[in-house]
C-alpha cells in the first residue's frame, strides 16, 4: 500500500488562496485539504511560511491555523540542500540578489528526507512535490493586440515613457508603436522562438530572454525567459514526481 506525503510550495498554496477560492464556496475543497492535513500528508517547509506570512492575505490566515506542516530544517535537510546546490545548474534555484534563505531548494529536500514516522510493514511512502511554478513570466499577448502589456513591457524595459499615448497597430504582422518621430516595431520569429525589437532610432535588439509560446487557446504570448531553474527540472533529476495542486486534487479523486 502506497502512502503519498505532498510536499507543497508557495505557489501553489497562493493558488488555491481563499480570495480566488472562498472557504463559503469551495467547501469541499477545504474540508478534504484539512483531512490531508490532520493525516500528515501534506507538509512544507518553514520557509513557506514565512513568505506566506509577508503577504499578509486569506492563505497566510490559513497557514497560521494549520502551522504544524511547516517544520523547520532538519540536518539532515541542510545536508541535502548542500548536496542539491552543488550541481552546476542547481544553484539557479536560488536568486543570488534576494535576502535571507529561499524555499526551492529546501521543497527537493524534503522530497528526498526520510521519512521518521513509523510505518506499518506493508505501508510505502512517496513523497510528491506540488508546485505551480513557471519559469517564464508573461509580457503581453501578441495575438489580441494587448495595448496595456506593450506599453507596460516598454516603459518597464527599455524606458520609452512616451509609449503611454503613443498610437499602436499591427500591420503584416508587426506590431507598430508610434507618436510623432519615435518609432518602435516589434517582429516576431517563430522559427526561433524568439521576439525580435527593433528600436526607431536604427537599432536592432534580439534579446534571447523574450520568447514566443502559444497557449491552450492558440494564442500567442511573448514571455521573459527566467534565469531561475524549475523545480519541475530538479524533481526530474532525482526521480519525485511533481504536480500542481489540480494535480493534487486528480490524484486525491476530488470532486465537488
């Protein structure tokens, strides 16, 4: 018999919060996640917690409640943790400019702790990490001529304060982002995977950070490409299965 043990990150605690999924509304689904909690099957790390706690909101009000699934490391933990980071990618589990510990590397961790409980003889644990993480940060989508995202993505980028009432069209496929002399086109390259800027004073910018995916709908979304390693990849490596928390649900046979 199989028993599985959830290892949830941040992420996908945020994405059940209780803005987007009232305890009023959703209440089977509260009900069946404190069963898992009352039956130790789902856990997390301090660490969770504490970035929980920074934000202040319905999932950190939970979270207090229900404090006893975030333990704090163990030596055995930080063992692991070292081990992890040594790897030549895995230290892009961590972001080398934010404070104090992260979670990531501590979440593959605690995927790979043995388990202390005692178990019965014919009991297996598997432990399965649950996240929502992307790697990939969405800019705007290419498709609807998403105004509000191409002119935020240029003042953030590349500082073009005048793009706020500038005239936007797309034409043979371009998109065109004009006002008086200033001109900005953006090309895509979807052999390349790539969102080529052109800048109206003559220069080129191929940047390999922005990509090009579609999404469920066919439509096209530019992206910046994230330096931060997927947890989804270092589960991979070491053989855990990870999930999101709809995974989760599928998994449990929740139905509401």
């Amino acid at each position: 018999m199989t028993r599985n043990i959830y290892v949830i990150d941040t992420s996908s605690l945020l994405e059940i919060k209780p803005e987007k999924y009232p305890f009023d509304i959703f209440v089977g689904m509260w009900k069946d996640l404190e069963k898992l909690v009352k039956n130790g099957r789902i856990i997390s790390s301090k660490l969770v917690f504490e970035e929980l706690e920074k934000m202040d909101d319905g999932m950190y009000k939970w979270a207090k409640e229900n404090e006893n699934i975030f333990t704090e490391n163990t030596p055995e933990r930080n063992k692991l943790v070292s081990e992890i980071l040594k790897y030549d990618n895995f230290s892009a589990l961590i972001d080398p400019d934010a404070k104090g510990e992260q979670a990531d590397p501590f979440i593959i961790a605690m995927a790979l702790e043995k388990e202390q409980r005692h178990l019965s003889f014919n009991e297996e644990i598997k432990k399965i990490v649950v996240t929502e993480e992307r790697s990939d940060k969405y800019l705007f989508t290419w498709d609807d001529n998403d105004n509000d995202g191409i002119r935020k993505f240029l003042k953030n980028k590349l500082k073009q304060e005048w793009v706020k009432d500038a005239e936007i069209r797309k034409t043979n496929g371009n998109i065109i982002i004009t006002k008086n002399e200033n001109k900005i086109t953006l090309k895509l390259h979807n052999e390349e995977n790539k969102a080529n800027l052109e800048i109206y004073d003559g220069k080129n910018y191929n940047y390999d950070e922005y990509i090009s995916k579609k999404n469920v709908n066919g439509k096209i979304g530019i992206y910046k490409k994230s330096n931060k390693i997927k947890i989804s990849f270092v589960c991979q490596h070491f053989k855990i299965e990870c999930i999101n928390i709809f995974g989760l649900f599928r998994k449990e046979k929740w139905s509401w």
